[in-house]
C-alpha cells in the first residue's frame, strides 16, 4: 500500500547553496561513497541503500503525522465510531504486539492509527515509527472480516519495520545530489556532468523499486498477521477481493503494488508454512493510540 506523502525536507541534508561548494567529480566520489557503505539488510535479507537512518526517517515522519492528522481534523475527517475504533484498536494491537516480539527495538515507538471517514477511499498507510492511518472505505467497501483486516495492517506495520520509508529517502536524496552536480556543470563536453547524471539514473535503476518492496511487506505482514492469531489465508482472500474491487475502479491501495492475482498466488503458497506459526494462544495487544 502507498504510503501518505510524506514532506522529507531534503535541503537540511543537500542545501541547494554551499559555501564551498565542491566539483562535480567530488559529488561523484561522495554518491560513489554512500552507495558503498550505506548498504544495509532488510528484515528479508535484501540489500538495502540506507544514507538517510531509521532515525531520520522516523522524526520526519513524526512531523508529518503530526500536519496530516491536523489537517484531516480541520476538515472533518477524523472518524468518530466507538466500534470501529475498538475493533482497529484490537486486531492492529495483536498485529504490533507480534512485530514488537519479533522486533524488539520497536517496543517504544509511537505506535497509533488514525481512523480516517472517506467511505469511498480503499486505502491505508504506515509512516517510519508505526503511525498509520486506516480508511474507512477499505474497511466497508471490503466488507473485510478481522482476519483479512489483520493482513492488512501486517502488510503496513511491515513497511515500517524494513525501513521503507529511510529507503526511499535515502534514494530521492542521492537523486537530487546527481541531479545538482548535473545541473551545475552542464556542458556536453564534461564528463564529470555526464558521469554525476548518469550515476543518478543508475541508482535508480539499481535499487529495488516499489514493487520489491510490497512484496517484502506482503510476506512479512502475512507472518504478523497469523503469529497475532489470526488464519493465513485472510491473506488471499483480502487480494481476491481487492482483485474484484479493481475491475470496476483500482482502489488506492493498488497504485503501486504488484497484480493482486500474482501477489495472491504467491501468498497462497506460503499458507501451508505460515500455518505453523499460528501461536496456541494469541498475544495481547499492544498498546495503540487511536486517532479520531
């Protein structure tokens, strides 16, 4: 699922004027650099480009959730629904107890969901540090049962424990650096420029695109989603019916993802060895502040 935009602010990191600035082979060198060492691993074992730390990523995030929640609140789309708010509040809090048993470092995030009234918008979302946003439109025009609404937010929850969002900073911030030194030495006879523009391109080409990425967060959330106790193969029937859903109109939720049938055959083949995880007794959720 896409997540809200998010305001990155990324003159703190790259102001458009230095005072020294340095030459266009010198920026080089730096994006050759943080190529090299700022390559992390995701949770899934996959090669992450991290110049911009999960630390980073959450504080932006925490300001943004802050201007998102504010502005949907002046506009009158915060939902007030005492069952709705119990039920979220249950299933993502079983979901968050099962991330932070498996991730532990995550115990003291700010873990909360704002439930948000647009009954026709299917969609959901997961900031860095575990703020999320639920639709109520994903929820009705789903007509979604617990299990398949746990799935759902195993699948957000993960975008934040792989650190999705300092992942694709770290990305806009060393294609804005190769865009700049580009911009700067323009000149169809220097190669310093065509090396920096055409290093940018090759970033992005290199590193895992949004696709990788959901299908990371689908796997991921899937296992949340039953080590919470809830039946695995919500996580077919979820992509069975936004597969439905997309025929007449593709819900927000699909921008970006992979083809629900595709991510559906693929998650009904990991039923059978995600089953084994279904813990005896589910855990008790987790401590989440709605916001409505």
């Amino acid at each position: 699922m896409r997540l809200h935009p998010i305001s990155l602010q990324l003159d703190r990191f790259f102001p458009k004027r230095a005072a020294n600035p340095v030459s266009g082979r010198s920026c080089v060198l730096v994006v050759l650099l943080a190529f090299v060492t700022g390559c992390v691993t995701s949770p899934t074992g996959r090669r992450q480009l991290m110049i911009v730390s999960p630390e980073v990523a959450i504080a932006e995030s925490a300001n943004a959730y802050v201007q998102t929640v504010r502005d949907l609140d002046d506009e009158d789309k915060l939902l007030d629904d005492p069952a709705l708010e119990r039920r979220v509040e249950e299933i993502t809090g079983r979901v968050v107890a099962a991330a932070v048993q498996r991730y532990p470092h995550t115990a003291d995030w700010r873990w909360s969901v704002a439930l948000v009234d647009d009954p026709q918008t299917v969609n959901a979302w997961c900031m860095a540090g575990g703020r999320m946003a639920v639709y109520s439109g994903l929820i009705l025009r789903l007509e979604l049962t617990d299990d398949e609404l746990a799935h759902i937010m195993g699948h957000e929850v993960s975008h934040a424990l792989a650190n999705h969002t300092a992942e694709r900073m770290s990305l806009a911030l060393l294609t804005r650096l190769g865009v700049a030194v580009a911009a700067r030495e323009r000149d169809e006879n220097n190669p310093a420029a065509l090396s920096a523009a055409a290093l940018a391109a090759q970033v992005a080409i290199t590193l895992p695109n949004s696709r990788t990425a959901e299908s990371e967060a689908d796997r991921m959330g899937m296992e949340l989603a039953v080590r919470a106790g809830y039946d695995p193969a919500g996580a077919v029937s979820v992509w069975r019916k936004m597969e439905a859903l997309g025929e007449s109109r593709p819900p927000e939720f699909l921008s970006s993802h992979p083809s629900p049938d595709n991510r559906r055959a693929e998650l009904a083949a990991l039923i059978e060895q995600m089953g084994t995880l279904v813990p005896a007794v589910p855990p008790q959720p987790y401590p989440i502040d709605i916001v409505n």
